[in-house]
C-alpha cells in the first residue's frame, strides 16, 4: 500500500504542468494552469470547472503551453493574468511574445502548443 502512494507521488511529480487560455462566447479570456489539458477543458464545458466560466457560453481552447513545474506554471499564469486584453491577444496570436514573457521571469524559451 505504501509503495503504490510512492508511486502517485512521483507520477504527480515528474508530470509536466501547462498553462492556457480559454476564450469564452463574450471574446474574453480565462487563464489557468493544470498537468492535463484536454481534462481541464472538458471540466471547464461541462461546468465542474471555474466558476468564472459558468454561463460564458461556447468555450474554445486559444493557447496552451507546456511549462514543466507547477511553480513556473503558477508563476506564468500569474504574470499573464496581469497582462491586457491586447497582450494577451498577441500571446494568443503567436507573435513572440509568450517568449517575452518567458524572459520577462527570466526563463528559458518553452515550445507553446
């Protein structure tokens, strides 16, 4: 019994962790961070996820990216939570700036998805 919660915990660990960007029916975007995606979408239509999402309508996946550790993840959604709608926009867009981000923790450019 032991050795199988071991197991969980590494497993837990070693998951990477993403951060992403819903965009809801009204055009504005949620942020969040979770180890798996498309879980954490479907949660979020079926209505078991935020409840900032709750009654937003159509929701569509804008912008995922792999960042590894939770506390980078945590870091990431922080910082682009503070960010305007038209950086955010331009994150979404793939024009560099998620790269900018990065170097704006001090952080090594990551592959978005």
């Amino acid at each position: 019994m032991l050795w199988c919660a071991h197991l969980n915990i590494v497993n837990a660990v070693m998951t990477p962790w993403s951060v992403y960007l819903i965009r809801t029916a009204d055009d504005s975007l949620y942020t969040g961070i979770t180890t798996d995606v498309s879980r954490r979408f479907s949660q979020h239509q079926s209505g078991k996820g935020a409840k900032a999402l709750r009654g937003k309508g159509e929701l569509r996946l804008a912008f995922t990216a792999q960042v590894g550790e939770r506390s980078l993840a945590l870091r990431i959604e922080y910082r682009i939570k503070q960010l305007t709608k038209r950086q955010k926009e331009r994150l979404v867009s793939g024009d560099g700036s998620f790269e900018a981000l990065l170097a704006s923790l001090q952080m090594p450019a990551l592959k978005s998805d």
